[in-house]
C-alpha cells in the first residue's frame, strides 16, 4: 500500500515549483546563500515557507552501507530526508546491525537501505527485521516506511523480500522502491533524494 496523501502532497508542490524533484529541488544540494548544510537543522518553527509538524517526529534510516555506491545513495537519501523545507523531524540513521527494538518504537516513519545479496536483502537487514519484527508488530501497525536497494544485476528478489516483511508487520509504503542496479545516475539520484523527503514527511504528518 502506498501513502498516497503524500505523493498527492508532493505532486501538488511539484506542478507549483515547476517541476523537477519533489519540493521543486534538487538532489544534493545547490543550496541558497545562507541555508544550512545537510545534517544542520533548525528549530522547528524556525525556517518560515516550509511545513512544520506540531512536535518534533523521527525518521529512522536503517542501512547496510558495504560499499561507496551504497555510501552515495544514503548520502541522496539523506540530502531528501534533511532538506529545509520539511520541519519538525528529526533524522536518525543506525547501522542494520545496530539498530534496536527501542530505535523502531521510537520512530515515526522508517528508512530502509540494502544491498542486493545473491537475490535476497543483505543479512544485516534480515537481522534487523528478526530483531524487531515480534516486539514491533502490534505497535507499529501502519508505519510508513521508504525502501532503496543496490544491485550488480538484479534487485528484485531484494525488494521482494522487504516487501513481503514489511507487508507482514503491516507498514505502508510511502512510494515505489528505489531499485539501482549498476552506478547511479542522476535520475536515479533524484528519485533517492525523493524519496528521503516523501518519508520525512510522511514522519511529520504523525505529529501534526
């Protein structure tokens, strides 16, 4: 199931801005004269023109960074996810093998990034998804969540298998997964830097 009022949402301010990535800017950047670096944040309420949740929410961004083509697209990820004109969110990133049951009930929307492993997700994710998947699954009904995965030769059996897990604790998908397989491109670098953005928002709208 995919969170369509925000796609909607997104769509809307897209036709405004002209066009372009989601919130009509690019990925990684090119930012105005005065703006914050990615990772910088702002005080919610602070940035005027941008949306602004009624408390702080959490972006959880689980990840199984192996290689400097994955460490590119969680960077993209992360440009979206940290971008000025979403307010009111906080970004929280933990390794696959890192990340806890406390990590996911603490959050709001969830991030997912892996390699593509002999057609399956990286086992650091799967781990992850053991670690959390019974003593989440009735908390975190309905969790929107955001998937980007890197492939040499194919990442379906990769998406598939996130998928099927994602869909057995419930959790609504915010788009289409970001599927790589090769170098990125800059499309490709677009659509991941959307994608961070469409699930941060989707984390803001839990507290607005």
């Amino acid at each position: 199931t995919v969170v369509s009022p925000v796609c909607h949402h997104w769509k809307l301010h897209d036709q405004r801005r002209g066009g372009g990535s989601a919130l009509g800017a690019t990925p990684r950047g090119r930012r105005a004269a005065g703006q914050r670096a990615p990772g910088q944040r702002a005080a919610a309420g602070s940035m005027a023109g941008g949306w602004q949740a009624g408390g702080v929410a959490r972006l959880l961004v689980v990840h199984h960074t192996t290689s400097p083509v994955l460490q590119e697209m969680l960077e993209a990820v992360l440009g979206g996810a940290r971008t000025d004109e979403i307010e009111g969110v906080e970004v929280v990133t933990r390794p696959a093998l890192a990340a806890t049951v406390p990590d996911l009930l603490a959050a709001d929307a969830v991030l997912l990034g892996t390699p593509a492993n002999i057609g399956y997700m990286s086992g650091a994710l799967k781990h992850f998804f053991d670690t959390v998947y019974y003593p989440c699954l009735t908390d975190k009904v309905g969790l929107a969540y955001g998937l980007y995965v890197h492939g040499n030769n194919d990442t379906s059996g990769a998406v598939r298998a996130v998928e099927t897990i994602a869909g057995g604790m419930s959790w609504t998908r915010t788009r289409e997964p970001v599927a790589v397989v090769g170098a990125p491109g800059p499309a490709d670098r677009e659509a991941l830097w959307d994608l961070g953005a469409v699930t941060a928002y989707a984390a803001s709208l839990t507290s607005t």
